[in-house]
C-alpha cells in the first residue's frame, strides 16, 4: 500500500453514472398517474353499481314491488 500525504483525498475506483433520462422517467410517472386514475374511476363506478344492486335486493326482499327508481320529470 502507498502512504497517503496529509490532506490527500482517498482515490475512489471511477464508477459510471447511471441516471436515467428524465424523459423517460416523467413518462413512466405519467403512465402510472394514468392507470391509478382508471383504477380509481372503475372502482368508483363499481362501489356505485354494487350500491344500487344492494338497495335493489333490499327492496325486493322486503316483498315490495315498486322498487324502480322514479325519476321526476324536468
């Protein structure tokens, strides 16, 4: 081993830099915002389906048989 002179930096081995580009990353980030929204709405859409199928079987089951939604008219 070499002696090292006082205030002499360490040698480190030369390591590449690795850094992705930045338009490759803002693209995946953008992808993955876009497919969380689509969970997002299908998820959304499916709670309120199952919803209404619930307060329809609830209906039903209670023997009544004017269980559609009357909508009034504008």
């Amino acid at each position: 081993m070499s002696k090292r002179e006082p205030g002499e930096k360490p040698k480190s081995p030369a390591k590449p830099q690795s850094r992705p580009q930045s338009g490759d990353s803002r693209r995946a980030a953008l992808a993955g915002l876009i497919i969380a929204a689509v969970i997002l709405g299908v998820g959304l859409w499916l709670a309120r389906s199952l919803t209404a199928a619930s307060k329809m079987q609830d209906c039903l089951m209670s023997g009544r048989t004017n269980c559609n939604v009357i909508e009034p008219a504008r």
